[in-house]
C-alpha cells in the first residue's frame, strides 16, 4: 500500500477524520474566542474594547453557525444526525456536542443579541420596508416594548446571560479537546491537557479574528480605528497567547521527559510527517514569530502605523498557527499506528464530499453569515444612530 | 405587577424555547424506535437482526451428518480435528441443497497453503519445501488428503 | 491441552439443533438460546498458528468483509533478542493469502491471530454518540448499522485497530464474533476454518466449557492489558513484543 511505513494494522490504513475535523475545533474555537473578547467589556467591565463587543457576538454567532456543518459533512449518513438530540448516549463525548451547542447557540449567543439589539430591532421594524420589515417584526417577538425599565431589565438579564456565557464557551471548547484528550487508546491525543489547551488556543484565535475584522471592517467603512481598543485586544491577545505557548510546551516536555512506549514513534514523527506543520507552521511561524511581534510592542514604545501592522501579521500568523494546530492535532493523531510500527499518509481530496474545496467553502461561508449579520444588525453606533435619526 | 409587564418580552423568548422543546419530545416520541432501551443504551431490535443473518460454513456437524463415511475416515487420521470447511470451503448452500455440487479443491494449492516450510511455523509443525518433497507430483498421489499419514493405512 | 473434538460437542449443542433451524432465528426463537446463559470469548493460542489465512478468508467469505478492510487478520512477527520493542511485522493483505516464506535468520518468528476483543469494558461502546454500537447481553460488541450515523468516533478509541468503516455502507463494521453463527449453536466462522485449532470460541458462562480448565493450566494474556479494555480474546503464549 502506498504512504504506508512500516506497520500499521490493515484497518488503519484509511485516515477517517478528514480536513473537515481540522475545521471544525478551528471555528468553534473561533466562536469561544470571540464571545470571551465581548464578555471582557460586559462582565470583566474592559471599556477599551467596547467598539468590539457586538462585532465580537456577531462574529461568534455566525462561525457558530457554521460549527456543526463539517462534522455533519463528514458523517457517512448525515441524515441520521437528529439522534444525537433523540438518543444521546451519556457516556459519549461527542453525544454532549448537540446539546451544548444548542444551548450555546439559543440560551446565551442568540439570546444575548436579541437583548442587546431589541431597542434597535423595534426600532427598525417600525421605520423599514417591505421584506426587511417583516423580518424585523418576527425578530421583536411580539414585544414593542422600549421603555426605560423593560432596557434596564434586558441589560440586567444581559449581564447574567454573558456570565453564564463564559463557562458555557468554555464548556463548548473544552468538551472538544475532551473528545480528543479522552481517547486512551491514542497517546497523540490523550493527555488531560487538551481540553485546557484548547479552550486557550481557542481564545488567541477567537481575539485575534475579532481583532483582525474590527481592522478590516473599519477600514472598508473609511472610519478611524480606535487604537486604544486595538491596543488592549492585542496586550489580551498577548497574554493569553503566552499561557496557550506555556501548556503546549509543558505537554511536549512532558512527553518528551516521560518517554513511554509511544514516545518513539510519536518523535519520529514529529521529525518527520509532521516536522513542516508542527514545527515549521505551528511553532515557530504560528507562535513565536508573533509571540515576539506583540512583546515587542508591549516593551518598546512604536508609532501607531507600525502598531497597526505588527497586530495585523500577529493576527494572521496566530490564526495560521491556532489552525495548524487542530491539523497536527487531528491528522496527527491517525499518522501512526496504534501499535507503534509504522505510519501512514493523508492525502487531501480536492472535490469529494470532505475535500479540500467543501473545506475552502465553509472557512468562507461564516464570513457571508456575518456579512448578513452586519447589514441585519449593524454593530456601528454611529451608524445606528444616523439611522434612528432619519426614521423619527 | 408593572415590572412583570416590563418583563412580557422575556417570557415571549422563553415560550419560544418551551414550545421548541415540547415539539422536541413531541417528534423524539415518534422517531426513536421502540426496542430502543430494552437491554441497553441500544435498538434491542438489532440483536435480532444480527443472529438472523445467513450462515455461509455449514459446520462439521452438518457435514458429519451425511458423510460418515469420510468422518471414519478422518477420525483415525491426523487431520481428525481438521474441519470439513477448512478445506473444502464454506458449504452451507450444499448443506441445504445436495444438488449442488462443490468444486474438489486443488491439492497442489491448498495442501501447500498449511504445510510449505517457512522458519515462521511452529517447529513441530508437519512442513515440507513442495519441489523437494515430490517434484510437483500431486500430493493426493500418495497421501489420502481426509488421513494423510502413509504408515497408518490412510495412504492409497 | 488440547481441546478434543467431543468436548468440543458439548461445548456446542449445534448436533441437537436441525439443520432448518441453524438456517433462520432470532437469538430469542432459536431453540436453546438464552442471551443470559452465555459471555462469550475467544482463546487464540499463538503457538498452534500457522499463518495459512484460513481464518481470514472464512471471516470475508461469511461476512462479505469488503476488501482491504479486515474483521480478522494474521500478523507475522520477527524479534530480534536484543531490542524486542522494535520487531519488525508485516501482514501481507490482512494474511489472507498467507505469507512469504521466512527462512532462519537467527531471529524469533511467530503468527499472530488478531480479532475484536469484545471487551469487556470497550472504549469502542464508550464514545457511540448514539448507541449504535454495544455490548450485547451476552458479551459481543455489536453494531446496529441501521442506526450507526458513521462518524468514526469509534474507530478512534478501539487501541486494536479492529474497527474500519465500510466503503459502500459509510458505517462502522467489524467483527461480530459470528453472533449470527454462536446464536444457532455453531462455532465462528475462523474457528471453523482454522485447521490447527489455534482460535477456540470460549463461553465463559458454561462451566462445563474448556477454556477454563485451559486458563487455569496455561499462561494467558490479553492484548494491551495497559488499556484495561477488559478483553475477552485470551492469548497463549503471547510475547511481550507483540502490540
């Protein structure tokens, strides 16, 4: 057999887990992220980054949106995926996704945007036309009331929704390191660490991403990027990228210091299949590079054009890196075979049903949701405001 | 009770969510098979389906029941405990219906199949190099594949 | 020991049981079956394989096992006395056809019989997000391919390798250890086939079955006890080497 060294068992020839499950820990990832970025300003009271924080939820709302796709795609029969909701099984990781991606997506995501816009929203089906309005209409719930107690109450509730918010984002990225870190029978992915360095990698994704869309948003609209935001996303971004570094490191020291029966193979590997996107990609372009770049403007004083662009290629190199690293972590762990003799080859479809062009699709597809999203619900205060003006 | 009415959007959101899971349970009455659950987290059903899927090895046993010649045969021979179907294939089709005839299975392929030398067999095991041992002479020449020692009259 | 072929009757009541009703049943209807009598296993004893691919060509033939995916297959290993953890194993074709001649090389050669566990404790069943996938009560791991959405999850947490997913069907398939076969009195299909006696299908339940006499007088392992998997595919003479 072809890409095949050494020995694998015969059934483990065939990878099953296809570029579709890289994509989806990468957007949910992307989704924890971004709502962690907005409750920084809700709960945790981060003024800077006020101008992020509906673009934030938006954004998490719209790649959440898209989360279950892939994992629905690559199903041999995708029809039968209602039983996860009609029989879940209580001792299956992947059996808890339906229902906390459910309760994710309408108890806090959906429910949070509809009290934070709900002024707007019966605003707007009272001034706009035709389709728009109706769509407006069914959106206030049958609930035209703006008063000054009934805001005051949904930003109360609000607050509540974001702190429960938190945990649930954790929950939602966290279960999915867990479906990996659970698997005993493989060593790549067994470790308790997973779902703690998951739900960080998630987090340097999902703020970079925001911040990135913040720029390039403000850019399209020719409007002022508030540096000071930017500034404090990145420091955030800084931060939490170091913790995400730290816990990787510490798992590969670990391993490496340990060195049980799997270390053998698994170095190998490392050395070879995997030198290009781990270490190459993940580590040193995915990581270092912008771990340097963003300490670099967090210690010496640079003037705001070259702030810009450092956050920009930060951004960029973390998302590559973050993306790398649901690739080693998923493709990886089918490299090698369970008895430690051999390895085999991915070898990415192009037009097939889990090929790389469905996976091109759905990495664009969030951003056509927020692209709605945006002109639904703008996120621009200025922007609102002007078209409450011209409706009263 | 003017902050209740403050509050009417609220409860329009959470009746959203009540009637959604009421259709829920609704539709999960009807679309989850009824033997699900009846030994397990599983379609009880399935372990039904499973054991009535047709058999292809009719067994020795069946065989036997017939063919007492060759097991009299074979009973006093080394390959006593050697099974019909090992050699001669899966036969449950015969088994129900004797018209049809198995093919006699090729000596030359299948006796080499367990008794061509190689360092990886178990020492004990009877093994021989096939072009030493007869020079491509069919094995069934001086061996009696059903008793195939040659002092222990099985040999033709 | 070896297991004779009359205890081997009695182990399997399949003599008592007419041919008609070998051919169709549920195990519930099929006459002196009871789900709760049995726990089933397998002994695999590695020093009576030959590596002639008996087995696994029965089990394709029984099972319609697509090709290049294997419910059971046979490895062949080669140890060297000074580094055991790196021995070298091939399995040409699952060892359906058998497998080159080794000639001596100063190294250890053996067969290795591989199957589904039926674990005890199976990860496999573990992570099913559905239940499609279980332990029957009478201790095989089973899948219900009507309601298996295929989503690999189990392929993933079997440390064995014995899971694959079927190229036409898109759902999980492996071993069912013949339930369709054990239900009706017959032994499995490889069992049936293996001409040296080096797989036995064992039911733990019945006293009167020989695997436990042979457990009691033998030197028997399971396959990557570390997993803790409960596995029921016992192993004589098993070296440490193999994984």
């Amino acid at each position: 057999m072809s890409g095949v060294e050494g020995y694998m068992y015969p059934n483990e020839i065939t990878l099953y887990w296809s570029v579709l499950i890289v994509l989806y820990p990468y957007i949910t990832g992307l989704v924890a992220g971004a709502f962690i970025l907005a409750s920084l300003e809700r709960v945790f009271r981060v003024e800077a980054v006020k101008p992020t924080y509906r673009l934030a939820l938006l954004t998490a709302l719209s790649f959440l949106l898209v989360a279950p796709l892939p994992l629905v795609l690559h199903l041999g029969h995708p029809f039968r995926s209602p039983e996860m909701y009609f029989t879940p099984h209580d001792t299956s990781a992947m059996a808890m996704f339906g229902y906390v991606y459910m309760w994710y997506l309408m108890a806090v995501l959906v429910f949070e945007i509809w009290l934070d816009y709900r002024r707007e929203i019966v605003q707007l089906s009272q001034s706009s036309k035709g389709l728009l309005r109706v769509v407006y209409k069914i959106m206030t719930l049958g609930s035209t009331n703006i008063s000054e107690r009934s805001l005051a109450l949904d930003e109360k509730v609000g607050w509540i929704v974001t702190l429960i918010g938190i945990p649930s984002a954790f929950l939602l990225h966290g279960y999915v390191g867990f479906i990996f870190g659970s698997i005993k029978a493989n060593p790549w992915w067994s470790s308790p660490l997973m779902p703690v360095v998951f739900i960080f990698s998630a987090m340097v994704s999902g703020v970079a991403g925001v911040m990135l869309l913040y720029m390039a948003l403000t850019k399209l609209r020719k409007q002022k990027i508030d540096m000071h935001c930017v500034d404090t996303i990145a420091m955030y971004m800084f931060y939490i990228f170091i913790i995400d570094f730290t816990l990787e490191m510490l798992d590969l020291i670990h391993r490496i210091y340990e060195a049980d029966e799997s270390f053998r193979s698994l170095n190998f590997m490392a050395h070879t299949k995997l030198f290009f996107s781990q270490i190459v990609v993940q580590i040193l372009i995915g990581t270092i590079t912008p771990l340097v770049l963003l300490f670099l403007t967090q210690v010496v004083k640079l003037p705001e054009i070259a702030r810009k662009r450092i956050y920009v290629i930060a951004g960029c190199l973390a998302q590559i890196g973050i993306f790398a690293m649901r690739w080693n972590v998923v493709i990886g762990g089918q490299l090698f075979s369970k008895s430690f003799l051999g390895y085999t080859t991915y070898k990415m479809a192009l037009v097939t049903r889990e090929g790389l062009l469905v996976a091109i699709g759905l990495t664009i597809l969030p951003l056509f949701f927020l692209w709605v999203l945006v002109k639904l619900l703008p996120p621009w205060p200025e922007k609102n405001t002007g078209q409450i003006a011209a409706a009263d | 009770m003017s902050s209740f009415k403050e509050a009417k959007h609220l409860f329009h959101f959470a009746g959203l969510f009540v009637l959604a899971f009421l259709v829920f349970l609704v539709v999960r009455h009807y679309v989850v098979p009824k033997s699900f659950g009846e030994y397990g987290h599983y379609r009880g059903a399935a372990i039904g389906d499973i054991a009535s899927r047709p058999v292809k090895f009719a067994g020795h046993q069946t065989c036997e029941g017939c063919h007492t010649d060759i097991l009299d045969v074979k009973s006093k021979g080394k390959h006593a405990h050697v099974n019909c179907e090992a050699c001669h294939g899966a036969l449950a089709n015969h088994a129900d219906d004797p018209s049809i005839k198995p093919v006699l299975p090729d000596t030359a392929v299948l006796c080499a199949r367990c008794h061509t030398a190689s360092a990886a067999k178990p020492k004990g095991f009877p093994q021989v190099v096939p072009a030493e041992h007869s020079g491509g002479v069919p094995c069934q020449t001086c061996h009696n594949p059903h008793s195939p020692a040659m002092d222990a009259g099985g040999a033709k | 020991m070896n297991i004779s072929r009359r205890q081997m009757l009695i182990l399997l009541p399949a003599a008592a049981v007419a041919w008609e009703s070998v051919l169709a049943g549920t195990p519930e209807t099929s006459p002196n079956y009871q789900m709760s009598e049995h726990w089933w296993g397998m002994l695999i004893d590695v020093s009576k394989c030959i590596g002639c691919g008996n087995c696994v060509r029965a089990c394709q033939t029984e099972n319609d096992v697509p090709d290049g995916h294997f419910r059971t297959w046979v490895e062949r290993y080669n140890v060297a006395d000074e580094d055991m953890t790196e021995p070298t194993v091939i399995s040409p074709d699952g060892g359906k056809e058998g497998f080159p001649v080794a000639e001596e090389d100063g190294k250890k050669y053996f067969f290795v019989p591989k199957m589904c566990n039926h674990c005890a404790d199976s990860p496999c069943t573990q992570v099913c997000p559905v239940g499609a996938t279980f332990i029957s009560p009478d201790g095989v791991v089973l899948i219900d391919q009507t309601y298996c959405l295929g989503c690999a999850y189990c392929v993933q947490a079997c440390p064995y390798g014995c899971r694959y997913i079927h190229p036409q069907k898109e759902v999980a398939d492996k071993c069912t250890l013949c339930y369709h076969r054990i239900t009706k009195g017959l032994t499995t299909a490889c069992c049936e086939a293996c001409p040296t006696g080096a797989r036995q299908l064992a039911d733990l339940k019945n006293p009167n079955d020989p695997i436990h006499e042979f457990m009691r007088t033998h030197s028997v392992q399971v396959l990557k006890p570390q997993m803790a998997t409960g596995a029921k595919a016992f192993y004589n003479d098993l070296d440490g080497s193999v994984r």
